[in-house]
C-alpha cells in the first residue's frame, strides 16, 4: 500500500505483554518493511522522472528552431492583437458613453431630437468600428496564408536554383572540357602549320632547282616499285637579267606539274603518308595546277573558326551566369 507522511506521523504500535517495555517487535518490522518499499519506489520513480528529464532536455534542442519561428510569428500576431484591442477599448469606451447618454436619457421625461439623434450616430460609428475590427481580423489571416504561400514559393525557388546551380556546373565542366580540346587542336595546328613551313621551304628550294631536283627524283623512281612518266625537263634561260623557264617545251605545262609532284614525293615521302596527302592536297587547291607558283593553303581559316565557336561558348557560358545572378537578386528581394 501507499504509505503517507500521515501514517508515519500516527503510526501507533501495541504494548508488549505485561512485564516488558516496549512495542510489538513484529509491527515494529512491518512498518519498517513498508517504509522500505515506499522509499525504494520513490526512488526508481525519480531515475525515471530523471532520464524522462534528460531526454526532453535532448528533444529540446530540435524545437529551439521551431520555437523561435512561433515567437516571430506571435510578435506580429500580438502587435496585430495589440491592435484590435486597441480599437475594443475605443468601441467600449463608446459603448459606456452612450450607455451613460441612454441612461440619462431614460431619467428625463421628453428626451429631446438632438440627443436621439447623437445616439444614433455614435450607434452608427460603433457598428462602423466593429465593421473594421473585423475586416482587418480577415486582412490578418489572409495576410498568414500569404505568408505561408511565399514560404513554400520560395522553398521551391530555393530548389531551382540550387538545380540551376548544378546544371551551370556541369556546363562549366563542358566549356572547360572544349577549351582543353581546343588548345590541343590548336596546338596540334601549329604543330603542322610549322611542319607545312618546313616542308615549302625544303619544296621551294626544289623548284628553285628543278635540275637538281629532276636528278634526285630519277634516282627515287628508280627505286621505287612504281614507275613515273616524265614528260620534259625544262631549262632555264636569262630573260631581262632573271631565271625563268624556257616557253617552249617539248612537252604540255603537265610536265612540270608532274615533276613538282614528284619533288613534293621526294621531300615528303620520309614523313609518312599522312603529311604526303596533306601536302598534295594543300598544293592541289594552289596554282600549281594552273603553272603558277606553289602556295599551300593556312590554316589560319581552321584556328579561327575554332576562337569563334570558343568565343560563342563563352559568350553562352556568360548569359547563363547572368541569368542566374538576376534570378539570385529577384529571390533575394521577395
């Protein structure tokens, strides 16, 4: 049983037996008994009461968040409170004088017109308050749904941009990527750009010796598994104090054309199929077939259509950061 300060402010024991002194030794140890039970509950329900305190003190920390946001939102309810009552007390500060007017009014015998008059009009102004008071009660809630709604709006603004964010990142990834690829490609073409240098250089000096370069071409055919025809050897002669080719030749212009092909051959042969087929290619599009001087294409037209693409994408990359910036500003605003 539940044992009380009472019951051990009136506990009573029975004498001992006529001769002793003393109380009864067995209700002494009962109540002893009892007292010990109560003391060992309260003190397994105060472990308890303990370690249910210690764990809302844990929970506490979560609801401070939580707690701050309704203390924001009760200091704009209570201002607007403050305000309604404010206007209460007015309308029953009203409501008091015309309770005292209609009292007065009610000891007179005759009350005059200009008196009811007066009355109905602080009625009027009463209902007319009590109209407001209720209007800005329903500005006031509407206003909270409002709030709320701008919350979730923004939340999903939040989400759009940090998704935003995301894509630009990635994006920026990609630019860098294709910047990577255009320096190498660059690189690449000023790597051949020099070699095609080079090589009309070491081509020019052939054509400005075709004997030379007619001598070493024989000894390559001879060589080769494949044969060449030669149609002409051209020879020079001094025309107004400069070397020009002799008009008549045995053969058409073609014969020249082919023997600059295999000059070209010759020089280009020991770097491989790849630059041969550029260099034919490069001189094809020259004069060379016309029988004007060699002059191999630049491929200065390549670079720079590859600054312009690296110019749009950068371009592109700059509006889409901008956008994202306005966008960050218009959030930062609401």
């Amino acid at each position: 049983m539940a044992l009380t300060p009472a019951d051990v402010h009136n506990v009573a024991f029975s004498r001992a037996r006529v001769g002793k002194r003393g109380y009864s030794e067995q209700e002494v140890d009962l109540f002893i008994d009892l007292v010990e039970q109560e003391l060992i509950r309260h003190i397994e329900e105060d472990a308890e009461l303990r370690h249910r305190n210690a764990e809302l003190r844990n929970r506490d920390g979560g609801l401070k968040k939580r707690e701050a946001e309704l203390a924001r939102r009760e200091a704009a309810l209570h201002e607007r409170e403050l305000e309604v009552r404010k206007h209460e007390a007015e309308t029953r500060k009203h409501q008091a004088q015309l309770s005292h007017q209609e009292a007065q009014l009610a000891h007179r015998s005759t009350p005059l017109p200009q008196q009811v008059a007066q009355i109905r009009h602080r009625e009027a102004q009463v209902a007319q308050r009590e109209a407001q008071i209720a209007q800005h009660q329903a500005q006031l809630a509407h206003q909270e749904a409002q709030l709320a709604q701008r919350e979730v709006e923004i939340r999903q603004r939040q989400a759009e941009l940090a998704r935003w964010e995301g894509e630009l990142r990635e994006q920026e990834a990609e630019f860098e990527q294709q910047d990577a690829q255009l320096a190498e490609r660059e690189s690449e073409l000023g790597q051949l750009e020099t070699e095609l240098q080079e090589q009309e250089i070491k081509l020019q000096e052939l054509l400005d010796q075709p004997q030379a370069a007619e001598v070493d071409v024989a000894a390559r055919q001879l060589a080769r598994p494949y044969p060449q025809q030669l149609r002409a050897v051209p020879t020079p002669v001094a025309v107004n104090g400069a070397s020009h080719l002799e008009e008549t030749r045995v053969a058409a212009v073609h014969g020249r054309h082919d023997m600059e092909r295999m000059a070209i051959r010759a020089v280009t042969d020991p770097l491989g199929n790849t630059v041969t087929e550029t260099v034919h290619e490069r001189t094809r599009r020259s004069a060379v077939e016309n029988g004007g001087p060699v002059v191999a294409a630049e491929p200065a037209d390549e670079i720079g259509q590859l600054k312009k693409e690296n110019a749009e994408l950068a371009r592109s990359l700059g509006l889409i950061k901008s956008a994202a910036a306005l966008l960050a500003a218009a959030l930062d605003q609401q």
